[in-house]
C-alpha cells in the first residue's frame, strides 16, 4: 500500500531541527496489552480456559501475554480482539480508532447457522453469547418445520413472527401465530416451530438460558 502522507525533502543543514515522535517502547505495549486482556476477563467472569476456547489462542499463551512475558503478533491479537467482540483498536486502547457499532452483515456466512430447502437460520447475536442469549432469525418454507429436543432446565423461547403464520408447539401445548403476533414457552422440553400457511414464514428468535 502506497503511502497516502507526502514527503518533503528537506535541506540537509535543517534535518536536525526537525521532531520525530520517539517509537512508544515494546514493553509498554506489552504491559498495556496484558493489562487489558487480564481486565476484559475478569469483566465476563471468564476462565483462562474460557477465553482460550473462545479466542483458540492457547491458555499459556494468555497465560505469558497477561503476565507480560510474551509479544503476541498480530494475528493471535486479533484473534484475541474477536473473542471479546472488539476491534484491534479497541482492544489496545484506542477505541476511537474504529466504529463501536458492532454489525453481522447479511452475507457473513460465519452467522448462517443452518440453510436447506425447508429452513434456513440466521444467528443476529455475537457468537461469544452463545448459551447464555442467543437471537436468531428463522425463515421456513411451506411445510417447513424447526424442531427441537429439550434445552436445558429453564431455558426459554421468545419468539415474535415478521411474515406468514406459524404454529409453536412446546411439550404438549400448541398456538398459531399469525404476522405481528409474539409468544413465549418453555423450550426445556421438546418445541418446535411450524410453518402453518402457504407461503414462506419468517420469524425472530430469541433463546434464554438460565
């Protein structure tokens, strides 16, 4: 990549009086670094073994970068970055750098859960949330069903329908739902959505888990 800033030339006599910003030191960036990374953990409660099976960075490596015995490069920083859903900048303290919005775009297909002929399922919340809030968005085809074994103790579904009707069944009970309509229910036990109409259905979908 070319260099976007111009270089002027300068007379040699006059190149001493010129400021050069003097290089922040290694050791600083390192201390900074596992500062940071030490803070962010404690904040989500997470485990050296957490954070490692969130970022595949491995735990003595978080290890060393926390105690300021290692510089990691850039792509084990990255790494690192996204398992706290942040940018590079962020993430070393210049969270200026970049937008603190963060944003799934359609065409991520790292978010493209499940897709086949009669479903397909968008996950719409970071991947890091997984089972504790997880928010989806669920098209069906007619006849189209997405069924589910049971959850764990005390997880619900909250579920709101964008387009056609669907039927919401969770344990023995059963409702239909037709565009605008919400509901909730147990999803600790074996629950299903189903495309009830004609034409395509489409629903968000959001998972609880207690």
């Amino acid at each position: 990549m070319q260099d976007k800033n111009p270089v002027y030339c300068m007379p040699r006599k006059s190149a001493k009086s010129v400021p050069r910003p003097a290089a922040e030191p290694a050791e600083a960036i390192s201390r900074h670094l596992g500062n940071r990374v030490k803070q962010l953990r404690a904040e989500r409660g997470w485990s050296l073994e957490a954070l490692a099976g969130a970022s595949g960075v491995s735990k003595s490596m978080l290890s060393e970068i926390e105690r300021e015995q290692a510089n990691p490069t850039l792509a084990v920083t990255l790494r690192i970055a996204q398992a706290f859903e942040l940018s590079l900048g962020e993430l070393i303290g210049a969270p200026g750098a970049t937008s603190g919005i963060r944003v799934i775009r359609n065409a991520d297909r790292a978010y493209h859960y499940r897709s086949d002929d009669h479903c397909r399922i968008r996950t719409l919340s970071p991947l890091n949330l997984e089972k504790d809030v997880e928010f989806y968005e669920v098209t069906l085809q007619p006849e189209g069903a997405l069924r589910s074994q049971a959850h764990f103790e005390g997880t619900r579904e909250f579920l709101t329908v964008v387009k056609g009707q669907v039927k919401v069944e969770s344990g023995g009970d059963n409702e239909l739902l037709h565009h605008g309509d919400s509901s909730n229910y147990r999803a600790d036990v074996p629950h299903a959505i189903v495309n009830a109409g004609r034409s395509e259905a489409v629903v968000f979908l959001v998972v609880i888990y207690r």
